[in-house]
C-alpha cells in the first residue's frame, strides 16, 4: 500500500510553524512578503498529495476522504496566502476561504472521532478541531490583527497545533517505518 500520510503530516506541522511566526511577526504582510516562498511550498506539497490521496483512494475507503481532501484544502489556503503575501494583497478573503474549509475539518474530527478512524481517534481528532479553529478563527484575527493578545492567543494556538500534530506524525513515522520492514 502507498501511504505518504506522514509526508502531509509534516509539511502540516511546517505550515502551523509558518502561521505561528507570520503571528508572531505581528501579521506584517511586508515582512511577511519573505514568507511567500515558504507558504508556497507548503501548500503546493499538501494539495499535490492531498488531491493524489482524493482521487486514487490508496488508503482504505473513507481514509482518504477524511485525510486527502482537508490536506488539499490546507494546499489551497496556503497557496493563495502565498500569492496574496507576494503581491501584497489583503489576506482578508484567503481567511475567509480557511473559515469554510475550516468547517469541512470540525466536520471530519467529528466523523474521525465518532466512526473511531485511526488507532487513536481522539487525539486526531483533537488535532482536527485544532486546524478547524484556526481556519474558522482566521478572519476574525485577520480583522483584529491589531490586538496584541487575541495576536499572542493566535500564536499559541498555532504552535500548540504544530505540537500535537507532530505527536501525531513521530508515531505514525515510526510505525510506518516499522510495518515496512523487509522480512
């Protein structure tokens, strides 16, 4: 079985890390003109697998629902906030474009949790309520950007997401590494 899961896995946990320091920069969309590159590439690596996983169903049935079309949506956000970044663009409707992706993942931690998808169904779809809010929370922190605390809340919640995804993703290395031992 082709699985490339723990590949989105870390270009998601690189994607959390980059919104958590265009935060912590304080939103600055001139100083974050530098990030254009790297938001680029982490969306292009995630809607590239993202959509692979959607269309040629490599895992086992509703899995590649649950983890390839939000990992093409995250792609997609991250591309546009690449081009809105490098062009100078308000970001204003790219987070409204995460706000109704957002809601497809609170959606899915729902389903990951009550189907019980994946050895660990709660703590995925803690993950998944994580990336949901910060997606659904976006315009509402790109409206109030100039609020230092609701700033410093944003960043926490982005790295706090970083690290439960990475959680995530050194199990799920390991065990793939492990069930793909030669005999």
């Amino acid at each position: 079985m082709i699985n490339y899961l723990t590949l989105i896995i870390i270009d998601l946990i690189a994607g959390f890390g980059l919104v958590a320091y265009f935060l912590a920069i304080g939103l600055d969309t001139e100083r974050g003109k530098g990030l254009a590159a790297a938001f680029a590439g982490v969306g292009l690596l995630n809607l590239v697998l993202g959509l692979a996983l959607t269309l040629t169903w490599p895992l086992p049935g509703s899995y590649n629902i649950a983890f390839g079309e939000p990992a093409a949506m995250f792609g997609i956000v991250f591309l546009f906030a690449a081009l809105a970044l490098a062009r100078g663009w308000d970001l204003y409707p790219v987070t409204l474009l995460a706000f109704f992706f957002g809601l497809y993942v609170l959606i899915a931690a729902w389903g990951i949790y009550s189907l019980e998808m994946t050895r660990s169904p709660l703590v995925n779809a803690i993950n998944y309520v994580l990336a949901g809010a910060m997606a659904v929370l976006a315009p509402l922190g790109w409206k109030r950007r100039e609020n230092p605390t609701l700033i410093r809340a944003g960043v926490v919640l982005a790295a706090v997401t970083a690290l439960s995804w990475f959680i995530v993703f050194y199990g799920t290395l390991l065990g793939h590494l492990q069930a793909n031992l030669p005999s």
